[in-house]
C-alpha cells in the first residue's frame, strides 16, 4: 500500500510542488496543511507515514509543530523542507526531533531520497 | 502652473495658484487642508498614526511622518501663508491594505485613518471629502486655487473628492 | 557623506556581506529557474533619505511587484524582492507545470515562495559570516506603486529614520528576460549589532 503524506508549507505553490512531486514517486498525499496548528490538527486526523515541514510560516511555526506532533506521537516521521539552512534552525529542528532536513531549493530527487531512508 | 510634489513623509503648502501631488499612497494617509476664502491650501504625505513612542526612543526626526505631528505643522505653514484655522476644511485619501499575506494582515492604514480622523476633529477642521481603504495605491492632487482634490489609482481611474 | 560613523572599511564589510549575502539568494534563483544563468551588479550600498526611497525603483508611480519579509533574530532587517509586471509574470509561468489553472492565490503564492526562497539564502549567508540566527517572518506580497509599496513597507517596518541606509543590487535572467532587484534595509542599531558580532571595532 501506498505510503501516506501530510505536507506543511504556508504557500499554495510549494504544497502543490510537492505534492507533485510525492505522488509521481508514488506517496498518498492524504492532506496539506498552511501552517504548524492545522499540520498537528491534520496529523491527529490522519495519522499519515511521512510529514514534510515548512519552518517559516504563520500562527505557529515549523518547530514548535515538530515538537507538538512528537509530542503526540513519538514515531512521526518528519522531514522540515525550508528555505532557511542555518544551522542554529538545522540542530533546533533535529533535537526536536525531525529526521532529514532539506534546503529548499531543492532538486526532486533529494525530497524522495530523504522519504525514502525513513520508510523505506 | 506651479506644481509642488509633496513626497513620502513630507508637507507642503501653497497659495493662490498651482497644484499640490503626492504619488503612490499605500497604508500612508493623504491629508488636504483648504481655506477657500483666501486660496491657502496644504497637502500632507504621511507614514503612521502616532508619534509618541519614536519621541521616547530619539527616533522621531521629521514630523511630517506622523499624524499627531503632520497636521499641527500642515496648519501651521497654511497660517504662515496667510490661512485661517477656523476656515480650513479637510479632504483624506489612502490609507490602504495593499500586501497580501497568508494572514497577519496589519491595519496600519486604518489607524492612520482613525487617527486623522481624530485629529483633525480635536483642532475642529471638518472632514468634506474623503477615499480612504481598499487594497489599492492612490495618487492625490490639490488644485490651489479651487481646493478641489482628484484621486487616481491605475486601473480605476480619476475621480474628485 | 555617511554618518552613524560608517567609515570605507565598515563600507567595504557591508558591501562584502551584501554580495556574498545577495550571491546565494541569486544562486537560489538559478536552482530554482533550472539552473539558468542568473547575472548579478555589484551591490550598492547608499544613504538615502526616507522621502527619496522610492527613486530607487525608478519613481514613485512605477508600478512593481514585489514581495518583503522581516528578519527579527538577532539583526532585524527589512527585505525586500521586486519586479516588474511582466518579469513576475515570466518568473510564475516558468515554473508552474504547463497548462496549470493560475488564480490570484497560486500566482502569488509562487511568487511569495520565490521571495522565500532568495531571501532565506541570504539570510542563510548573513548567519554562517555572522555565527547568529535569522529568522524572517513569512513573505507578504502587494503589486502596485513604487511609492505606495514602499511607503508602505517603511509604515510596516517603523522605518522612521529620516535617512536610511540602503543595499541594493539588480539582478537579470536573460534567457527568461526578467529583471529584478533585492532592496535590503538595517533597522536602526542593526549595523552596529553586525560588526559587534563580526568582531570589528
């Protein structure tokens, strides 16, 4: 069965980007969220495999969604897709326990490799 | 005729004759005071609504940035030139939305509204035309010798206030 | 002609970090554009008075389209990334997938997102030469007037400074013909929090 996706982004561009992307490369993208509060509230919904998280967004931001969503579920699979790279956001990101992070821009191919080391 | 660009953060007055502008109000508030008994007309350009908290920093610099401190000296250059408080009366214009944001839409143009609003009734000049709000720039001109005031904003025109 | 003690040298730190800084955002842009050749000007760095802001993008009734963020970590500056009509146009054609239905939402939602991404490397540059975090707050987008865009980004900002001091530098994708530029602006004490965190007295 295919693996399923919650994609977190505050622009309508970048979600349907990466939506694109997921489900070419045979991901369900089972919801999008626009900012930190709908991804926890889209992620109880849907408990989905994979979650990709935006840093810089509205109402709550990328990291305290990180921390809020391992809060309600340990195992989430995380993977922040952000423009800012600085490292101080890099480690604050991973200790709150995201597991990949990618720069954006990015080429395809380095969104569904950092997917694919999570589930395979 | 004599055309006088009034730009962001900034006043000017005239009299007689000659045309006041000021282009591209976004969030800014245009102000028009006019005193039609002896032809003294001013137009301000202004940023924000309040003063007070750029006096207490040292940051304040040009009053004609603020509301609170833009229309006393507007007032006060129209004396100069020979206008009397009592006559003046004001049009507005600006004071506009024009970002689009996921959300955290800031209302910095309603409060300049408000404030002018405000203002202009504490020095009891009254408001005889206004076109304020909307997601839109605006370009106000005031005619001197007639205080009449044209708006336009590209795309929908001309219209007198 | 500068004041806020702003000697060449700390001239010369700025410009440095500007074209460092304004290099990746426009090497972001090429990753983005399919690698397509991005040219940059060397960045200028000027001091210009608050009223004369919008002669900067030609005059105060030229219309833009841009879209400005605010860094508020450890340096808060003010960024902004603008173009003309047709070059937005160009920049959201290219890189939505053929024959996608464009509303007013997506069409500025992939410009917020190009802004994003060109701001976020510089800001990513500015933090590695710095060792601080910037944030920046998400993109706003508005298409209109030079004046009434940047008269609006000052009100936003509190820029209330009478003279500012303004980076600026121009970019051109000529395959594409789009032409932009990156305005960035220090808030007030800003500089001085950047050469303290330089090391540079």
């Amino acid at each position: 069965m295919a693996k399923t996706a919650l994609i977190t982004d505050d622009t309508a561009f970048m979600r349907m980007t990466l939506r694109n992307i997921l489900e070419k490369n045979g991901y369900k993208v089972v919801a999008e969220a626009g900012d930190g509060k709908e991804a926890l509230e889209k992620y109880k919904q849907h408990k989905p495999d994979l979650v990709t998280m935006d840093i810089t967004m509205p109402n709550v931001d990328g990291i305290t969604a990180i921390k809020e969503i391992i809060a309600f579920d340990p195992e989430a699979k995380i993977i922040v897709v952000s423009a800012m790279g600085q490292k101080a956001l890099v480690i604050d990101a991973l200790n709150a326990g995201a597991k990949d992070f990618v720069v954006k821009p990015f080429q395809p191919d380095r969104i569904i490799e950092a997917l694919q080391k999570l589930v395979g | 005729m004599d055309v006088l660009q009034v730009k962001i953060a900034d006043l000017q007055a005239a009299r007689n004759s000659g045309l006041l502008i000021t282009v591209g109000l976004g969030s800014c508030l245009g102000v028009s005071l006019y005193d039609a008994q002896n032809k003294v007309a001013g137009l301000a350009h202004i940023l924000l609504a309040d003063s007070k908290p750029f006096k207490e920093n040292g940051r304040f610099g040009n009053p004609a940035k603020f509301v609170d401190t833009a229309i006393p000296l507007l007032m006060k250059k129209m004396t100069a030139l020979g206008g009397i408080p009592e006559k003046f009366v004001a049009k507005i214009a600006g004071g506009s939305q024009i970002f689009y944001s996921a959300n955290n839409l800031s209302n910095i143009g309603e409060k300049n509204i408000k404030a002018a609003r405000k203002i202009l009734d504490f020095y009891q000049v009254p408001i005889v035309g206004e076109d304020v709000g909307g997601n839109y720039g605006r370009t106000m001109r005031l005619f001197v010798n007639s205080g009449r005031v044209l708006i336009s904003t590209a795309g929908k025109g001309e219209r007198e206030i | 002609m500068f004041e806020n003690n702003l000697d060449h040298g700390k001239i010369d730190i700025i410009k440095e970090l500007a074209n460092i800084g304004m290099g990746n955002s426009t090497t972001a842009l090429s990753a983005m554009l399919g690698e397509q050749k991005v040219a940059m000007d060397v960045p200028e760095v000027s001091l210009v008075a608050l009223q004369d802001v919008p002669e900067l993008l030609g005059g105060a009734d030229i219309p833009v389209i841009g879209t400005y963020f605010e860094s508020r970590g450890e340096l808060r500056l003010v960024l902004f990334f603008v173009m003309s009509q047709p070059s937005a146009d160009k920049v959201v054609n290219f890189l939505l997938p053929k024959e996608t239905k464009v509303d007013t939402e997506l069409y500025n939602s992939v410009l917020m997102e190009a802004g994003n991404i060109m701001i976020g490397a510089y800001l990513n540059a500015l933090s590695q030469l710095t060792n601080s975090t910037l944030l920046s707050t998400p993109p706003k987008m508005a298409a209109d007037m030079a004046g009434a865009v940047l008269g609006t980004i000052a009100a936003e900002a509190m820029i209330v400074d009478d003279q500012l001091i303004l980076l600026k530098t121009n970019i051109k994708v000529s395959e594409l013909e789009v032409e932009g530029s990156i305005l960035i602006v220090p808030c007030s004490g800003s500089l001085e929090k950047m050469f303290s965190l330089l090391g540079v007295r």
